[in-house]
C-alpha cells in the first residue's frame, strides 16, 4: 500500500470509528432505558445482556455503518480540502480515483462485513433477543416448539412432530408422518417416539405403522415384521432439521439461503405472498451495499464542503442520505403492493444512488 493511502486510510477510519461507536452507544443506551426494570428484576448473568444487545443491534448494523460511512466521508474530505492537500495530491498527478481509493474500499469491506452479518448472524441473533425481552430475561434456555405441522408436497408427507428444540432440531420428540399416494389419499401412517437426524438421514426409534386403503380404511400391515425394529434408518426422507426450524420461525428471522429453501419446498404459496417474499430475499441482498452508496456520494459533497461552506455541504449530504432511505421505502411499498417487480423495488434505489454518486464524482474530477 502507498505511504498516501495509508495516510487517507488512517484519516478515515479515525472518525469512522468514532461515529460507529458513538451510533451503537446511543442504540444502546435507549434500549437500556426501555429494559432496565426487567434487567434489574432479573439479573441476568453478563453474557446474556452482552448477547442480547448484540442481537438487537444486528439487524440495524448496515444503516449504522451507512451513516457512520457518510459523516466520516465527510469529515476526512472536508479536512484535505480545507488543509489544500487534495489540491497538492491533484497537482502531483494523482487521480481522485486513487486519492479516494481507500475510503471506497473500506466502504466495500464494511459491505461484506454487513452482508455477512446478515446471513449467518443477525436472523438466529435478532430472535433471541425477541425471545429473551419476552420472558423478561428470566429465561435464557432451550427454544421449544410444540405441535408443528410440516408438508412436503413434492414427496406428499405430512409431518406432526410434538416437541422440537429449536437450538437442537436434529431431536424431535413424538413424530408422525402420513404418507400419501399420487390421488391425495392416505397409504400409511408412521409414529415413533423419538427421531434423530445423523449422518444425513433420520433414523425412528421403534416406528409404528398403520396402512390404508384406497378409501381410507385400515388394512393390515404389509410388512410385519417392521413393527419389531427398536431402530429404522429412513434414507428416503427429503427433509432436513432446517426445514421445521424454517417453518416454526419468523419469516424476518430467516436467511437468504432459508429463505430460498422455503420458497422451493413450498410450491403452493400464492403470487401475492411469493413476489412479496421474493422481494425481502432481494432487498436482503441489497441492503449490506447502502454503505458503498453512501460512501460514494458523500465523498463529493466533503469535497464541495472543504471548497465552500461546511454547514451547506452537510445539509446536501443528510438530505441526500435520507432521500435514499425514502426511495429504499418507497421501492418496498411499490414492490409490496406490486406494482412493479419486487427485483425493481429492491435494486433500484441503490442503483439509482449509485449513479448519483458516480456522476457527483465525475464532476469533481
């Protein structure tokens, strides 16, 4: 890395710092206002409060950032400007391509990080501190989830399972499983106590099994002698511990990659609900980029601030900044109400920013 973009790097990531700590702080100190009577009544070991709050933030990380990215662009290119030392970068035949080069990759970076938080920690975060304020803090255990109900229409099975762990779904107490024929009627029942998913297949636990016939009345077993395994392997079974775990949770608290699976083991939703879920899987994906955004519009507006008046280049960037978060919900009303495509509502606000901000920066070059 050049001794220059150490020094940019250096120059940003100070008040990028300082505005991310100071966002989550007040993040956090208004919600400790609103918990501290059940945190008080429950004390709640450390580590409980610390995941909580973790988990409340989570999902707001992205915008935190964005603003933490905006007022940070702003004050680094206010101060090379007001110092002249753009100026002295541009004069010595360096691009603002490359004098901004920095800024702009911490802004990606911070994208992955959001996307990744996203994925893989905000969804099972975000629930568990909805979990853990629901109860007071007085319980931090398992997650148990009764009667659940599952169907797999491409392979017509109908699962009832009684009593499943959410944090340990590879266990499920009182299983049932209705196998149906091609003409939607009932072949045979299956019940065990207990089923165990290992090896990529579940495995009952001394099964029961009960035929029918072509008009539902019972009829004796086919195959005796099942009835006395105290253990069956069950290899043509499709369905995975995820699959009831995605059932029994909040839409909101699902992952893209959760998302998509249910959207393909469930063929039978509506247009209506499927073009609405389809647009929350795209704005999922969407929304860890606000910050590159941002970033890209903000840093010409520091410039326009370092040359001019501080006061009117911060209006234009909040303005700005704000402007983006009504058209990302004016997108989301659109695609939700469907009036245009839910891809439509989820990319183009950014798409359109983006553009904004790649034009602000052409005319500073």
């Amino acid at each position: 890395m050049r001794i220059l973009s150490r020094y940019v790097l250096a120059a940003f990531l100070l008040p990028l710092a300082y505005c991310l700590v100071t966002f989550v702080s007040l993040y956090v100190v208004i919600e400790l206002i609103d918990a501290y009577g059940d945190l008080a009544a429950a004390r709640p070991a450390p580590w409980v409060v610390v995941l909580y709050f973790a988990g409340y933030l989570a999902p707001l990380f992205e915008w935190l950032l964005a603003a933490a990215l905006l007022l940070a662009s702003l004050y680094t290119m206010w101060q090379l400007c007001r110092h002249s030392e753009v100026t002295a970068m541009r004069a010595s035949g360096l691009g603002l391509r490359t004098i901004i080069g920095p800024m702009v990759g911490t802004a990606m970076v911070g994208a992955a990080l959001a996307a990744a938080n996203l994925e893989f920690f905000a969804p099972s975060a975000a629930e568990y501190a909805k979990r853990v304020k629901k109860e007071e803090f007085r319980s931090q255990g398992a997650d148990v989830r009764e009667n659940i109900n599952y169907y797999n229409t491409e392979g017509r099975r109908i699962w009832r399972i009684n009593r499943m762990d959410l944090y340990a779904p590879e266990a499920l107490d009182g299983v049932q499983i209705t196998f149906e024929r091609p003409n939607g009627t009932r072949e045979v029942d299956v019940s065990c106590k207990r089923a165990e998913y290992k090896d990529g297949m579940w495995w009952f636990f001394y099964p029961q099994y009960t035929w029918y016939d072509e008009i539902g009345l019972q009829v004796e077993p086919r195959l005796p002698q099942l009835a006395r395994l105290p253990l069956r392997a069950m290899p043509t079974l499709g369905e995975t511990p995820d699959d009831f775990v995605n059932e029994t949770r909040e839409w909101s608290f699902l992952s893209v990659r959760a998302r998509l699976r249910y959207l393909r083991v469930h063929p039978s939703l509506g247009a209506s609900e499927r073009r609405s879920k389809w647009y929350d899987i795209h704005y999922r994906l969407a929304a860890p980029w606000s910050g590159v955004v941002i970033t890209l519009f903000a840093i010409p507006m520091g410039i326009a601030t370092g040359r001019q008046s501080v006061f009117k280049g911060i209006l234009a960037a909040i303005g700005l900044f704000f402007a983006f978060f009504a058209a990302v919900n004016g997108g989301m009303i659109l695609a939700k109400r469907e009036l245009v495509p839910a891809f439509v509502g989820a990319w183009a606000p950014h798409a359109l920013f983006l553009a904004t901000g790649l034009a602000l920066l052409w005319r500073q070059r």
